[in-house]
C-alpha cells in the first residue's frame, strides 16, 4: 500500500490548508484566501497520482535491526513533505498533522484500493463550538476533578473522522401476541375482575437506509451510537480535500464484522415497530416474532467527531460530540476528594448541632 503524504498548501502563498465546514471551502491559515474543495482536488490529482506510482514502485527496505517485530506491529512511519520531519502512526491513522511545522497531513496511500471510502460527510462545527459545548457539560459538575474542567485539558480536543458502514436492507416481520383487557365493579363486598385474552398478529415491511455502525475498534459503540442521528443529505463523494485540519482513521473492522451489529439494530426496530401498533390492551406479551432482513446495499463513509479521551485513576473517559449536528455524549469522573470534603462540610455543622441540642 502506498504511504506517501500530502499536504493541501495554499496556491496563492503555500501555506498550509484546512477545511472550515461553515464555509465548505478550504481556508488558508496565512493569507486567508479561500477555495472549493473540487478546485484544490484537481490541482493536486495528478501529483497524488504520481506520488502513489512511485509509491507501488519503491523497493521495500530491510528490515530494521533496532526494532523487533513485535514492537514494530501496527505502526507506520512517514516523512512530512513541509518541514521532513518523521511521523509515526499507527496503521489506521489516514490524516494527522506535522508535532514540528504543524501542516495539516493526509496520508493519501492509507485511501488507496478497498480501504478508500465512498463518501464523506464535512464537519460543520468546529473546535470553538466543541469547546463551548463541553464547558456547558461540565458546567455545575462540582465533583468533577479540576484535571478535567482546566482550560489546557480542553484544548486537548480533537476533530476526527470516524470510519462507518452503512447498511441498506428490505426487512419484514411478523409476530404473535398475547393480549389482555380487564374491567372490575363491585358486587356488595366483593370486587369482581374480568379479564379477556386476545389473540393479535402483526405483520408489515419496511426499508433501511444508511444504517451506521462505526468501523473503528478504537471507538466505544455506545458513544457513537448516543451521538446519532446524521443528516445524510450533506453526503459529498469522498476527497481528501476535506481532511485537512482533521484526523481521520481507515476502518480496522469490515463489512461483514460490523453488518452484526446492524442486524441486531434492524431486527430491534423491526420489533418495536411491530410491538408499538398493538394498542387499546392492559398488558401485551410475546408469544413469537419472525423477522427477515435482506440486505441490498453497503457504504463506507467518513463521519465527523470531535473527540477527547483521556485517562483518570487507570480508567479510559471520552467525551464525543456529532461534529455536525452538536449532539454530545460524555463520560465524567468523580473526585472522591471533593465528596469526601462535601460530605464533611455537612457532617460536621449537623454533628456540631446535635451536640448542642442534646
């Protein structure tokens, strides 16, 4: 596979690009000038060409004596084409940026055959509103430890674009409940209750489109699950001309490791569906439900997060934030110090008290 790098500059004054989504254009971060993506990508179509030629071409180099093999397992190594700096990711990594220079980098190899995506969906928001949102989420968190609610520590943000599959399918159901209605009246002392059983069947059909499943084992499930929905219809085909400013990760899980999950998501909404058209009863029960699932289609996309994991006391914390739509999700450490001097202010005043009046 081809590693070789590229970094968006500015025709007017080669400084480095990055994509603003409020705009849609790709910014200079020196002179200020802007352009359409479609208008940067045919500039640099036919140097990614030809630096993916010569990629193919170059002669693998010996294997290096000061690593092993094992430590060396899952980590690339790339040159910066602005200041040559050496970078090193690991083998997922598709668009990082320069820790010298600072230049935006997308590793245009890491897209290169059936590891490069069909679509893309531009960030809208970015790194000043991510900001702002997680301030807001801190805000009122007394016992939050002050590592996580310092200025530094939310700068330390991160906008990345996760790998997803997405899953289109036909599915149809149908299922047998049990369903009851009771009525009670009073006769002299007693209270009579009449309850009536009901046989009721559902069937019905529906279509998916674009059901999400993210491709990346880095990312927890429940995290980019929570952060959903994502308004298709700001799709654009896939160009690395949107990367840069931004992380971006290749997926590590595939197709058919992640259609699992679909499945399990489809066939739940499929019996909710079913389950939710039985009204007018006391109580409904299950009895048997038969769900088909045929798929028709599959897309691999690039969707926008900001991210920012951390560790606290041995244990991993993410916050998550839908880069285009601002809906949030965070997990939130507690200081056992701050609850123990809380409790304490409490205590203490109410022990003080009861002393007194006894």
């Amino acid at each position: 596979m081809a590693t070789q790098l590229t970094n968006y500059q500015c025709p007017a004054c080669t400084g480095p690009l990055h994509f603003d989504g409020a705009s849609g254009k790709l910014v200079c971060d020196f002179c200020g000038s802007s352009y359409d993506t479609a208008e940067i990508e045919a500039l640099y179509a036919e140097k990614e060409a030809a630096a993916e030629t010569a990629a193919q071409n170059k002669q693998a180099p010996p294997p290096d004596s000061v690593w092993s093999e094992n430590e060396a397992a899952g980590l690339r190594s790339y040159s910066c084409p602005s200041c040559g700096a050496e970078l090193i990711c690991d083998e997922t990594t598709a668009a990082t940026s320069c820790p010298y220079c600072g230049n935006p980098t997308v590793i245009a190899g890491q897209f290169s055959g059936m590891q490069r995506p069909e679509l893309v969906l531009p960030f809208v928001l970015d790194k000043n509103a991510a900001k702002a949102a997680l301030k807001k989420y801190y805000r009122g968190k007394k016992f939050l430890p002050n590592a996580f609610s310092s200025q530094n520590h939310i700068e330390e943000i991160k906008g990345v674009y996760v790998p997803f599959w997405l899953f289109d399918a036909n599915a149809s159901g149908s299922g047998q409940y049990e369903a009851t209605t009771s009525s009670s009246h009073r006769s002299g002392d007693y209270v009579i209750t009449t309850t009536k059983h009901y046989d009721v069947r559902r069937a019905g059909t529906t279509q998916f489109m674009g059901v999400p499943v993210d491709g990346s084992t880095k990312m927890p499930n429940g995290h980019m699950d929570a952060i959903e929905p994502y308004d298709y219809r700001a799709f654009q085909p896939f160009s690395t001309a949107y990367l840069p400013g931004y992380m971006a990760d290749k997926y590590d899980e595939d197709a058919d490791t992640c259609q699992a999950r679909a499945h399990s998501r489809m066939q739940n909404s499929v019996s909710s569906e079913l389950s939710a058209s039985i009204t007018g009863y006391s109580s409904v029960s299950t009895l048997s439900e038969n769900i088909s699932i045929d798929y028709t289609a599959k897309h691999y996309a690039l969707l926008p997060v900001w991210m920012l994991h951390t560790k606290w006391q041995g244990k991993d914390y993410l916050f998550a934030m839908n880069g285009q739509t601002g809906k949030l999700v965070g997990d939130l450490p507690v200081d056992k110090r701050k609850v123990a001097a809380w409790f304490a202010g409490i205590s203490v005043p109410l022990m003080i008290l009861l002393a007194i009046l006894l």
